[in-house]
C-alpha cells in the first residue's frame, strides 16, 4: 500500500476521505486544502510513529531472544560434543588396556542415545511459544493463559480447600467443648448421687438402725441416695414397707411389699 503524499515522495502525515489526493506530506497539505475546502483531514504523523515504536521495540526484543537462544544452544551443543569426545578418549583407554567390557558399554551407551529419533516437537513447541509473533504464537498464549488460569485456579480451590478445614476445625472444636461441658454435668450429677459406702460413711451403723424406717427415707432423699428419689420416692414414697442394709454394709433393700412363708 501507498504511503506517500499525492504530490512528492515523502511520507503523508495527514489522511481525508477525498476521492482523490487523500494522502498529503506537511508541504502539500494546504494546496490540497485549497483545492477542496470542505476536507475533513486528520493528522496521523503520532500515531505512525507510536505504531513504528511498537514495532521497532518488538524487532529488537525478537532479535535479542533469539540470540539468547542461539548462545544457548550452542553451549549445549559444545558440552555435549565434548562429553563425547571425552567419552570416545574413555574408550580408546579402556580398549589399550584390554578392557573390552568397559569398552563395550560406551559403544552401547552411544549407540543407545538415537538422538535422530527423539522428540523434537516439545523443543519446537518451547521455541515457537517464546518467539512466534504471528497466528502460531496464538496457540502459544492461549495454552500458556490455560496453564496459568489452571494454576490460579488450582491455587483458590487450595485456599478454599483450607477455609473449609479451619471450619470445620472450629464445628469440630465447638463440639469437643459442648461434650466436655455436658460431661462435666453428668459427672457433677453423679458426684452428687451418694453410693451405699458413702451414705453409711455419713450415717454409722448405730445411728441408722435407730431411725427407723422414715428416718432411713428422709436421710437418703436429703442425701440424694443414688437413684432412690426417681425410682421410689416421686413415683412410691407411701408403699415402701421395709428398708435393710446388708451385713457386708455394701448394698441396701428397698422393699415395696413384703411376703411371709
């Protein structure tokens, strides 16, 4: 395409919608503006050179990757050639000194490298992806954009993953606490429900063979005797007819009814 002014070779800095003459350099705009004075002209010098700017760091920063590369490959390729140099030298000592064997596993370990046959795809690949400016680099972007947006992500569910752990963390916590204190209830209850030793450890034996059966009543319900105001008193109170501690003093007879042979 034609950049130049409609009237010499220089580059046109203003641009119209003319039919003819649409292209002007800075010394021919006015004649072209005096022959049609209804143009609607813009100048476009800033943005041809931002545009040529944008190019010119782009050549450079091609120019410099690739040679980046080139260095790089080229000081692969001399530390592999002398790795094989200095593995070829190996082999002559070892077949001067009538190591055969040793000899051998270089020969093979040579022979087993096949460099022709491998891939060589991913490396081109890597290449175009740093140095491809045109469709190809597309691809390029587009599955480096999908690796990063599969590491971000990666990187919130890891997160998510984690907020949810301290959650329930602190569910789990919070119950762990409920049921210590709930069974620090049961066990205050249960200190308060007196077994046989302890209520005859506050009643001795003579004391209460002389209360008689109602005293035995009121001494375990104000002692909350274990279990005898639920099981007797609130549902039975009237219809306990005998009350007998053990001679081993372990256990004690509440009796509703009694029977005679």
């Amino acid at each position: 395409m034609d950049f130049k002014c409609w009237c010499c070779a220089a580059e046109a800095v203003f641009v119209c919608d003319c039919p003819q003459d649409s292209r002007s350099c800075e010394n021919h705009y006015m004649d072209h503006k005096m022959k049609n004075k209804s143009c609607q002209s813009e100048y476009v010098k800033e943005d041809a050179i931002d545009i040529h700017n944008a190019i010119k760091s782009a050549e450079l920063e091609l120019a410099k990757i690739s040679q980046d590369m080139v260095i790089e490959i080229n000081n692969c390729f001399k530390q592999s050639l002398d790795y094989l140099h200095s593995k070829k030298d190996e082999a002559r000592g070892f077949i001067y000194r009538k190591m055969k064997d040793e000899a051998d596993a270089i020969k093979n370990w040579a022979r087993a490298l096949n460099l022709k046959e491998r891939d060589k795809n991913q490396y081109i690949f890597s290449m175009k992806k740093v140095l491809s400016v045109d469709a190809s680099s597309d691809i390029a972007i587009d599955v480096e954009k999908s690796k990063r947006d599969f590491e971000e992500n990666e990187k919130k569910y890891r997160e998510l993953q984690c907020q949810m752990n301290e959650e329930n963390e602190k569910k789990l916590e919070q119950a762990y606490k409920k049921n210590k204190e709930l069974q620090c209830q049961i066990d205050e209850e249960n200190e308060k429900k007196l077994t046989v030793e302890k209520f005859m450890s506050k009643i001795n034996k003579g004391r209460y063979e002389g209360l008689g059966i109602e005293g035995i009543k009121y001494n375990m319900l104000e002692l909350n005797f274990e279990g005898f105001k639920e099981t007797f008193i609130n549902k039975s109170w009237n219809f306990i007819v005998q009350i007998d501690l053990t001679e081993n003093q372990k256990y004690i007879f509440v009796c509703k009814f009694l029977s005679r042979l």
